[in-house]
C-alpha cells in the first residue's frame, strides 16, 4: 500500500495555517459578537442540554473562521481567501490506539490487502442498510438519498443560494455526473429553462419532479464516455473519493471550448476554534476512522490533490474555494446557525454507515463498541457551548482553453443539439 506523503501533509500544514495576528483579529471580532449569541441560537437538542459541558466563553480562543468574520453578512467575502481553513495532516492518528483506547470488548483480527478488496462485497444489506457493490462505504438506500437532498442544501446555504461557483455564463448543455437523487441538476434545468441538462448515476433517478428540459441516465461514468455532444459545464458533488485521471480526461475531451468543470466535496476532518483533548470520544473517531481509511488506501485529504489533477489534464483557470461549515449553531448570526442545525442532522445521519464498515471490518471492532463511541460522538457534536466545530467544504473549478477541440470519448447518450 502507498503510504501517505508526509511532505505534502506538512508543507499543507505551514502553508494554510492563520496566523497569529489572525486570531488576534479574529479574538477581538468574536468578542464583539459574542453578545449576540444566546440571544439569536435556535433551542438546542437534548443531547447538547444533557451534555454537561458549559465552558465560558474565553476571547483568547482561535476561531474557526481564522480571519473571517463571525457575522452572517461578512462570511462571503471573507471565504474568497481560502488558505486559512483547513484539517490536521491526514497522517495524524496518534489518537487510534487499536488495543487499549477502548473499553468494550473487540474482535481480534488480522488484517490484509485482500480485507480492502473484501470490503465492498459483503456491504450489500450489511447493518440494515442497502450498499451498492460497485462504490465506496456510503448507502444507497431511500435514507441515504433523502440525506443528499439536505446535504444539497447545506452546500446552497454554504454557497449563499447558488448552485456552483465557477463563472458559468448561458450554458446550452450541462452534465452533472453522480446526481444522486437529482436534486442539482432538476434546480439547474428549473433556473435555466433553456438549457438541456443531463444527471448521470449509476443508480435510477426517481424523482416525483420532471421537466422538460432535465433528463437522467444509468450509467458509470468511471467506463468509456460516448457522448456525441460536447457540454459547456460538467459538475460532479460529493463523490466521495478523487476521480481517476481517466474521468477527468474525460470530462475536458467532452467539453466545449471554454467550458467549465467544477468539483466539490467535504474534507471530513473535524476542526475547533479551541484545542481538542485526544480523550474526547470526537479524537479518537477521527484518529480511528482515518487509520481504517488509510489501510483502503484512502485519504481524506483527497480533496487537495484536484487542481495538480485539473492542471495535468490540460484545464486553465484552476481556481480552488473552501468554506468551513459549522457542525452544530454554535456561531452568531442567524444563516451561520441555520447552516450548523443542517449539518449536525447531517453528521448524525450519515456517522453510522460510513463507520461501521471501517470500524468493524478494517479495525475490527465489534458492532457494539463501535455504537457507545458513536452515541459519544453525536452529544458532543451537539454540544453548542463544548464543540466550535467545523468541516471544510472544498470546490475546486477549471476551464478547457477557448479554441481547442478534442475528439471526446463516452457513455451512449442520445441528447442532441
């Protein structure tokens, strides 16, 4: 297996660290606004009140915003400069001691290469839920769909309403590919009803919404395209891991001439504005969940390595944005604390399925332990007062130069000009 590089991780690290001055600018800010914040925070869940945890409030604390201010209104601006947010180096899990860190009970396993390749196979109907064999760790099932739905608007919220952020102008034809229950591309055709757009999956759509110039496709975009038209923008949105240089080949021979391609996707790394402790039970899930990533041969930096990727495919204009999303309504301001409800909805939903599999089949925990650090996890991501959290949402988009034609590969498509 390819170890991580530590040189990346550690020259990402000095690079997009604030700085000092930032969180002094950023201590007298919070303070400031911090008189607003019981009186504009929305009830809190009974996990956050059971939580037991009530710290002061201390203006030495970095925020989780570095620079950025802490206000609703400035957040936009501010989130145009993107290299002061975000995670730890992907190589940090001090925190997974996978012998002694954990009270309950644990099956002993040996692990190898062939448990990554076994992984997915035994997915199918595992824990209650429906896994499709062909990608990754996360469900396919109507729970899952309807979370990407509020994970859609999250990214919205995030995105201050709009449905991309590369400089898109009177697209004709627009490919989303991974659409999910379809939600990006039915808003797109809805806000521009004289563009054709086309949603792929490697699941059916069923959507109770049609319009006419919206359409979807069964297809896997990771095989040969055969598209017979070109598309002024492709979107693609959480899927979950890097494209293969193939897909983003792809992607540049089947776009017009100074078309646009944008990717957007989570770092699910978890961020404070305060120092958090390798005893919480937040450390540890992330030291753990990254290790089990890691013997996949996967990251969760992944995120970083798309504009190098744009850049050797052939794409001008390769512009990268990051947002960090609040994990619960710790924030001031009413649209920062909306944006956190939805995102601990989110993490409460989607916690399970993505780790159980690792927990269980990669670490070898047993179904049981892997459920009381869970329920530990979830009160104190909900803990408004203990947990300024937040996750750094990533979108990277690129230009295919004005002028060059290529002879584009592709999935059977049937859309015409």
């Amino acid at each position: 297996m390819e170890k991580p590089d530590s040189r990346r991780s550690n020259a990402s690290d000095s690079a997009l660290r604030p700085t000092s001055s930032t969180h002094a600018v950023y201590a007298q800010t919070e303070l400031q606004a911090s008189s607003r914040r019981e009186g504009t925070r929305p009830p809190t869940s009974s996990a956050s009140s059971q939580s037991g945890t009530h710290q002061e409030y201390n203006p030495s604390r970095l925020s989780y915003y570095g620079s950025r201010a802490v206000t609703s209104s400035d957040i936009d601006d501010l989130n145009v400069e993107p290299n002061e947010i975000w995670p730890r180096s992907d190589s940090d899990d001090s925190g997974c001691d996978e012998t002694a860190s954990i009270s309950l009970k644990r099956t002993t396993t040996s692990k190898s290469g062939s448990t990554a390749r076994k992984l997915k196979a035994i997915l199918q109907q595992k824990f209650g839920r429906s896994y499709n064999k062909r990608y990754d760790l996360l469900p396919n099932d109507a729970q899952e769909k309807d979370r990407n739905t509020l994970q859609h608007n999250i990214v919205l919220e995030a995105f201050d309403g709009k449905l991309y952020q590369a400089p898109v102008d009177n697209a004709r034809r627009v490919l989303d590919l991974g659409c999910g229950p379809g939600d990006w591309p039915l808003e797109f055709a809805r806000k521009n009803p004289n563009t054709s757009v086309l949603g792929v999956d490697i699941d059916p759509v069923k959507s109770s919404l049609t319009l006419p110039n919206c359409r979807f496709e069964v297809a896997d975009f990771n095989k040969e395209w055969s598209y017979d038209v070109r598309f002024d923008f492709v979107h693609v949105r959480h899927y979950g891991r890097l494209l293969k240089k193939d897909v983003v080949t792809s992607i540049y021979d089947n776009l017009s001439p100074g078309g646009w391609a944008e990717i957007t996707d989570w770092v699910v790394s978890v961020q404070c504005t305060q120092t958090i402790s390798p005893n919480t039970a937040v450390s540890q899930w992330m030291a753990c969940w990254k290790s089990g990533l890691r013997k996949l041969g996967e990251s969760v930096g992944f995120p970083l390595d798309y504009k190098p990727l744009l850049t050797e495919v052939g794409f001008k204009n390769v512009t990268e944005r990051k947002y960090a999303v609040p994990l619960n309504p710790w924030p001031p301001g009413k649209r920062l604390q909306k944006l956190g409800s939805m995102m601990n909805t989110n993490l409460n939903i989607i916690l399970e399925p993505i780790s159980m599999p690792i927990f269980t089949e990669i670490l070898g925990w047993t179904p049981d332990a892997v459920e009381s650090l869970l329920a530990d996890v979830r009160k104190e991501l909900a803990d408004v007062d203990g947990m300024h959290g937040y996750m750094t949402l990533f979108t990277v988009y690129a230009q295919k130069s004005r002028g060059e034609f290529s002879s584009g590969s592709s999935i059977r498509s049937s859309e015409r000009g």
